[in-house]
C-alpha cells in the first residue's frame, strides 16, 4: 500500500470519563494533606533537582491527579527526598510524603517497578 | 424630628437603612415593587460562609419594618424620581405622587442572565442550570437532573456574568466565588459519594472566613478545583452535558461529562437602579449607580438629597450591604439637620 506519509496522533486531551481518577483515592488515603494542595508552584521554585533537571513536583502531583501515569515514575526518580519543598507549602502539604507515596502507587500501577 | 424620607426598595439595604432611621425619630416611606419585602434574600436558602439560614435574616429583617415610624407600600414600582426644591417625589405608573425631604435608592442587584451566555446552553439543555435555580432546589435538600437522578458528576463554573467583556461586565462579582464553594459543599453532603468540580479563573477568597471555607471544601469534601474558563457546553446523547474547558495549570486540553451543570452567575445593576440614576445623573458603570466619592461620600451623589444604599452602587455581600445601609442612614440624619 501507498504509505502517504500521514500518520494517527494520539490525542492531548484531559478526557476525564475514561481518565483513572481513582488512583488518586489510594493516595489520599496515604496523604490525606495532598487534598490542600492548591498548585501554587512554591514546592517546584525552592526545588533543588528543579535547578538541575526537569523535575517539577507540582506538575506530577497534578498529573497524578488528573490520570496520566505516563512518564510519571521517571520523573519522580529525580527527587531526592530532601523535603526542602515541605518546608515551604502555604497548606501544609506533606510533599515529601506525596512523592515516596506516589511512587509507590505507580509501581504498583506497573508503571516503572520499584523493589521494597 | 418633622422629616420623612422615601426609600426605593425593600430589600436589605432599604430595609436596614429604614429601621436606623425609624430609630432616630425620621419618618420613614418604604416602597417595594414586589408584593414581599427583603429582595434577593428571599431566594436564598443558606447564607455562605457560616451556613445561617436565610430565613433567620428575613425574620429579623422583617421585624424590623413593624417599627411605628416606617410605612411599607408594596407592588408599587417607581417610575420617575426627580427634586422640586428641598423636596423630593417618586411617581409609579398610576401617577401616585410620593413626597419627602429626602430619597434613598435601594434598588439593588439582578442577578445576570445566563441566556445570554449561549454557549454554555443555559435555556437550551435541561441539565444546565444557574447558582440561583441550584438555591431553589435546596430548598428542598434535592438536588437532581431533569430526569430526577441524583447527579454523580456536577461542575460548577465560575464568573457566568462576570469578568467578561463579551457581555460588556468587566467586573468581578465578588460572591460568586465562595457561593461556588459553599453550594458544592452542599452538594457533597447531600452525595457524599458524587464528584464535584469547579472551574475558575480565580478563586478570590477575600472575605472573612472565605479562605477557611475553600480549604476546608478540598480537604474534608474532596471538591476538585479546576483553574481554567469552560468554554463551550454540549449535550450528550444520554441528556447529560460535556464541557471543555483548558486545564491551565497542566496546559492541557480536558473535556468531561457531567450529569448537572451549574452556572455562578454574576450580579448585574436592577432596571430600577440604571433607569433612577440616569433620571437623576448619577448613573455610573454599567448601570450602577455612581456615589459622589468612593471613601467618606460612599452614601451621596452629586444631587443633595439623594443617597444610595447597597448593591444599586456595586456587587456587595449581605453584611456588607447591611454596613452600607447603617452608614447612609448617618449620612441622611446629617443632610436632615442642616436643611430646611
């Protein structure tokens, strides 16, 4: 067949009817704070790995939120639990707690296996 | 002291601004257009951020107009309010002449109408709806769809009304942000188990108590707060509603689909209130009356004798309108001393 050059993408759209918004029950559960949060950024700007690599926390707490897994764990493998974030959240959201929790969760969605 | 004053409008402002006079020995004349006092207030059932029943206020509102001084004349509409000399005088339709050495608009708010936002098909689909007609269904602690199911999703979208220059309101509101808040909340405790969302552009907690309340809608009712402006709805083919909307925050695209959508409409100037001012010159941005200054001469306009009350100036909460009217009923009784 005539290979045109076009291709399917895959579409960018939040689609919050088939979007797994569960998961983020199993976290709260785990964190009930992370319900505070409010997504001002002061966690991602005090951030040391933010200074270094593309680690943004607020963005992959909201990913989380929202459903999308995808490239989440690797991501959060560039934390290193400093907890310098915790200490400047105006809610009192329990940060560092979020990201050892979410890592747990997503390995446990098999998005990037971790050992414990 | 041997003076009277005309009150345009029954509702808070002209109710509390009656009852300081009445107080002070003036006479007051209370006009109403409708056949009940208290205005807006009637159509709420619970007042945010602390819950009241609202019913609670309109009794002690209500009360307040058996005081000997006031008179209430209800269902009658002012048409033309215009001085003759230190006086002043208000006419309805039927050319009934009402006369005082003073007049206070009262004429408050209407709250937008959401047609005129057609996008959003409020008018067109069954299960959108406004914060105004969400009011009426919790009067009965039922909140359901057009088909009578319990809604498992709802959405509440923020700024209908206001902050748009596309229906020529470049205003915030002011309480439509934690009126979202509060009927969400409403919401959960009658389904618990349902998801409530609430999309915004800003969430402006700036009143007393106002923060606490939003904080509190996340952490004990699970409330998800969206920031982005929805900008189109459509209905499915089960009859529910699809909203799109960007989630700013994620810079993403997102569309979901929701079993009722509630529209926070916003608060507009009342047609008494643009068509008074403008008789009088004193009609300010859209359609609101314009006081004489925005700090000690909040209460006055440029025509002696002629005070504002209230939300016929700007959007204010009850206790603020409350505040207002106390105010220019001081402001009158000074007016009231130093003219013959």
């Amino acid at each position: 067949m005539k290979n045109w050059g076009f291709k399917i993408s895959k579409p960018r759209v939040l689609d919050f009817d088939t979007a797994n918004l569960d998961a983020y029950n199993r976290l709260i559960e785990k964190v009930p704070s992370a319900h505070r949060c409010l997504m001002c950024g002061a966690c991602t700007a005090t951030c040391t790995a933010n200074l270094h690599t593309t680690f943004n926390f607020r963005n992959c707490h909201l990913m989380f939120r929202r459903g999308q897994f995808e490239g989440l764990a690797e991501e959060l493998d560039k934390c290193m639990l400093c907890g310098k974030c915790k200490l400047v959240c105006p809610r009192g959201v329990n940060t560092r707690a979020i990201i050892y929790n979410l890592r747990i969760v997503l390995s446990d969605l098999n998005y990037k296996k971790i050992e414990l | 002291m041997d003076k009277k004053v005309l009150i345009i409008g029954g509702g808070p402002a002209g109710i509390e601004t009656a009852y300081s006079l009445a107080l002070q020995d003036v006479k007051v004349v209370m006009i109403e257009k409708d056949a009940n006092v208290c205005g807006n207030i009637q159509n709420w059932e619970k007042l945010f951020p602390d819950f009241k029943d609202a019913e609670e206020v309109r009794k002690i509102l209500s009360q307040k107009l058996n005081h000997p001084n006031i008179e209430v004349i209800t269902n009658t509409e002012i048409k033309n309010l215009y001085p003759q000399g230190n006086l002043w005088f208000a006419k309805n339709d039927d050319e009934r002449i009402f006369e005082a050495n003073a007049a206070l608009l009262a004429t408050g708010f209407e709250v937008f109408d959401a047609k005129r936002k057609e996008e959003l098909g409020y008018g067109i689909y069954d299960n959108v709806i406004t914060s105004a007609d969400f009011e009426k269904m919790y009067k009965s602690r039922k909140i359901l769809t057009a088909e009578g199911r319990v809604p498992q999703r709802i959405a509440f979208l923020n700024c209908v009304g206001s902050r748009d220059e596309k229906v020529g309101n470049h205003y915030c509101s002011r309480v439509c942000c934690i009126n979202a808040v509060k009927q969400a909340i409403e919401f959960k405790e009658l389904v618990p188990d349902a998801k409530a969302y609430c999309f915004y552009m800003d969430m402006r907690m700036a009143g007393q108590f106002y923060e606490e309340l939003y904080r509190k809608s996340q952490e004990k009712y699970g409330v998800t707060y969206i920031r982005g402006r929805t900008s189109e709805a459509a209905v499915t083919r089960d009859n529910r509603i699809q909203i799109k909307a960007e989630d700013t925050l994620s810079a993403l695209p997102m569309k979901m689909t929701v079993d009722l959508l509630v529209l926070m409409v916003g608060i507009e100037a009342s047609a008494g209130t643009t068509l008074l001012s403008e008789q009088n010159d004193v009609l300010g941005l859209y359609g609101f009356a314009k006081p004489l200054g925005l700090y000690s001469e909040d209460n006055m306009t440029t025509k002696p004798g002629l005070f504002l009350a209230g939300t016929c100036k700007r959007p204010l909460t009850l206790p603020e309108t409350l505040a207002d009217a106390r105010s220019a009923a001081t402001d009158i009784i000074k007016y009231l001393k130093t003219t013959k």
